[in-house]
C-alpha cells in the first residue's frame, strides 16, 4: 500500500495532478495520510516515503505507542530511528515505557533562564511562604543559593 502511494504521489510531484492534460487543476495536491498503531502498517517501504513524500504533497499523520513498537515491527533500531527522524513534528501524551520518554525527553532544549537578580524590599508585614520556590530554583540552577 505504500509503495503505491509512494508511486502516486511521485508521479503528482513530476506530472502535476493532471499529467499534462486540459483542465482546471495543476501542480501539487496534498494526500493527507492519518495512520493509527502505524507499526501494524509499516515496512521497508515506508521508509522513502516519510523520507521524500513531503516534497510530492504527502503529508503523514502517525500514531503510535512506543518506540518499541517500531523496532520490532522494522527489526532494525537505527532504520526505526531513520523513521522517526524524518517526521517534522512529534507529540507526546501519556508513555508509560520509559525508553520513549526519554527519546521526547531528550528532544527538548535545556531551559536558558536566568536566576533572579537580588532585591530589596521593606513590607510591614512577612510575605506569604513560597514552598515551590526552592523546589524550582534546585531543579532549574543546580548548586545556586535557593534563599530569597
């Protein structure tokens, strides 16, 4: 199946949507493929589709579990890989297995802010405690002062 897409949509990306005949239509149409436990449905063939289809109007919407379910599904983790790299964007909801969180965990740029500058201040009375605030510096600023 697809490799037949592959074939289709190469050949809307070479001819345009008419293959050179009068009409209305020309150029590029998008095929929108939404594919649910998307591991049942792949082969080796997918492969040069999620590679090249973008170019020839083939826009791909997987769903899936775990990247496990991929490997095992190709045999191969660095082709899975291969896979998953050329999606342009993944989203994650509820993992429960621990090596897909940390591939998402991993695709996420470390936070770049700042610590607070100190400050000073006169109230009349005490400010409100504030329990989060240490358990967030710690997590943001390792080894920083977590006193206010």
């Amino acid at each position: 199946m697809f490799s037949d897409l592959v074939s289709v949509a190469g050949h809307i990306y070479k001819y345009g949507i008419n293959d050179s005949l009068p009409g209305e239509a020309s150029g590029k149409v998008a095929i929108n493929l939404q594919a649910d436990e998307f591991n049942e449905l792949i082969g080796d063939e997918f492969i040069p589709m999620i590679n090249k289809g973008g170019s020839d109007g083939l826009q791909v919407t997987a769903y899936n579990q775990t990247l496990s379910d991929i490997e095992a599904k190709i045999g191969n983790r660095g082709k899975a890989g291969q896979i998953i790299g050329n999606f342009n964007n993944l989203f994650m909801l509820r993992v429960l297995e621990t090596a897909t969180a940390e591939f998402f965990i991993n695709q996420v740029t470390p936070p770049t802010a700042r610590p607070p500058s100190p400050r000073t201040s006169t109230t009349s009375s005490a400010p409100p405690a504030r329990p989060c605030w240490s358990l967030l510096m710690r997590w943001a600023y390792p080894g920083a002062s977590t006193t206010r």
